[in-house]
C-alpha cells in the first residue's frame, strides 16, 4: 500500500510502498504527481530503478528532456551521471549553491529524478527549500514588488561575461560547456508563478541566475533580492535529505530551490539524473 508521509512540515515527502518493476500503473502515477504538487520534493527509499525504470518513472511528469550544458552519459544522451571521484579535493561541486536549474532558458526544467547509485556514508546530502512556502510567509512589502513583476535571468556560469573561477567550478568528473555568448541572453520570466496541479503559487527566482527585476536596474534589484534570498532559503522551508544507495528523489524545480553539499572530498559519489520539461513557468 502506497502511504506518504511529511519529511518536514514545509517541505518534502517520503513515499513508501511503490514499486515499478512492471511498469507504473495510472493510479499510482496519479498519486506521484499529486505528492510532488503538495510538496515539491518527494523520496523513493530503496527503489534501486535500471535507467529505463528511472525514465519510465520520469515520464509520469512531463518529456524527458536533454539538459544543455552538461555532458550526458555516453550511452544515453538524456541521462547525466552526477559524479564526484574520490580524488576531487578542494574542488567545486555541481549544483553547490542555492539554485533553480537553467531558469535562463526561455522553457527551463519542469523537475528532475535523481537516483543514488553509490553515496558517502556521511555527508552528500541534498537540500531542498520549498518556494511555495516561502511566497505564502513572504512579507507583504516584498509581495508587492515580486506580484504581477518579471524578472531576468541569465546563464552567468555557461556564458562568456561571467564564468565562474576554475577553483569554484565543479570537479573534472562532470564536463561543462561554457563561454556560449547565447547563455548571457537575458530572459525574462515571472517572479511569481502558480503551480499547474495545485494552483498554488510560488517564487520563481534564484541567486545563481536572477540578475534584476524587469524595471530595475542590477543595482536597484540587489538589495530586494538579497532579502527575497534571504527569507526563501530559511531552514525553516527546506529539507535535508541524506541519500542512501537505491534511494530516489524528484522535485519540482520551479517551485523549489536546491543545494548539494560538499562535504564529502575523499569519497566517491554517483547519481544519475533525468530530466522532465512542462509548459513555460506563468504567473
């Protein structure tokens, strides 16, 4: 039998009793989607998925999509192995900062799956911050800026303006593309956007790629941003979750923020990822 449970009170579910070996029934699919609409994360303990598994279970939420930027794996050009080797030392890592996925492109991710293959004992964890919650306790003066308003996005870290340093970037096991002058395009999309399912609504912004609101200069937008960041990112929206082997998440990655942690140089950790696209995020 299928049960959900919180993993906090704001943010992320646990479901246990799924299983897809023969494939994934309609009910079921039902179920997943709505789980992932309520709380923007939810965990597959134990699910051990093949890659054809993990894409069939991505398929429950959109396309599959081909991620930019980041070379897939050689075998399948919609799967990326999110890989650290034991040897990456004092080195970045993918995704370590609090980010929404490519939110630069003018349709970015819908959500993604990541699978568990091999993870440290301690440490590797994943945080998730629900942005459903943090627009629903935003205060109200920050409300009537982001209401109704578009904000810009950029591909800083993949462009040609804005790299990152080669010390702060991710480790040699994950190969990036970057200086494409079309990632410093500056793209607009809504600061508050309503999730499809739910009709809830949510911010749409991060540190990584929101640069400035669309009637604002960077200057102008620095300081609402720094405290729009501030407020989204508190612990009090996010979950932290500890991997284990077999385990899977899925997010939704426009109603959510995330952030891999790097604490765990001398151990190797391998992921696979999978991605699923949707409509374009609207207000």
């Amino acid at each position: 039998m299928v049960e959900i449970k919180k993993l906090t009170g704001l943010m992320g579910a646990e479901i246990t009793g799924v299983r897809i070996n023969d494939g994934i029934p309609d009910d079921l699919a039902d179920v997943l989607r709505h789980a992932l609409a309520d709380h923007q994360m939810i965990a597959l303990r134990g699910l051990h998925p093949t890659i054809r598994q993990q894409k069939q279970l991505t398929e429950v939420f959109g396309p599959v999509m081909k991620l930019p930027y980041v070379e897939p794996t050689p075998e399948d050009d919609e799967v990326i192995a999110v890989l650290k080797e034991a040897e990456e030392c004092n080195t970045g890592v993918f995704g370590g900062d609090w980010h929404s996925d490519f939110s630069f492109l003018e349709n970015p991710p819908a959500g993604s799956v990541l699978s568990a293959i091999e993870v440290p004992e301690v440490g590797g964890d994943t945080v998730w911050a629900s942005q459903v919650a943090a627009y629903a306790s935003l205060p109200e003066k920050l409300k009537k800026i982001v209401d109704g308003r578009r904000a810009v996005h950029i591909g800083a870290p993949y462009g040609v303006t804005h790299q990152p340093p080669e010390e702060e970037r991710s480790g040699a096991s994950i190969r990036m593309i970057r200086g494409d002058p079309d990632a410093d395009q500056e793209i607009l999309h809504p600061a508050v956007i309503t999730e499809t399912l739910s009709g809830r609504r949510s911010l749409f912004l991060n540190p990584i790629y929101t640069t400035r609101f669309e009637d604002m200069s960077e200057a102008e937008s620095a300081p609402i941003l720094a405290e729009i960041y501030k407020h989204c990112t508190r612990p009090d929206f996010s979950c932290r979750f500890r991997w284990r082997a077999g385990d899977v998440a899925i997010w939704d990655n426009r109603t959510s923020l995330h952030y891999a942690t790097n604490d765990y140089d001398g151990i190797r950790r391998l992921l696979y990822r999978t991605t699923f696209s949707a409509d374009p995020p609207a207000a």
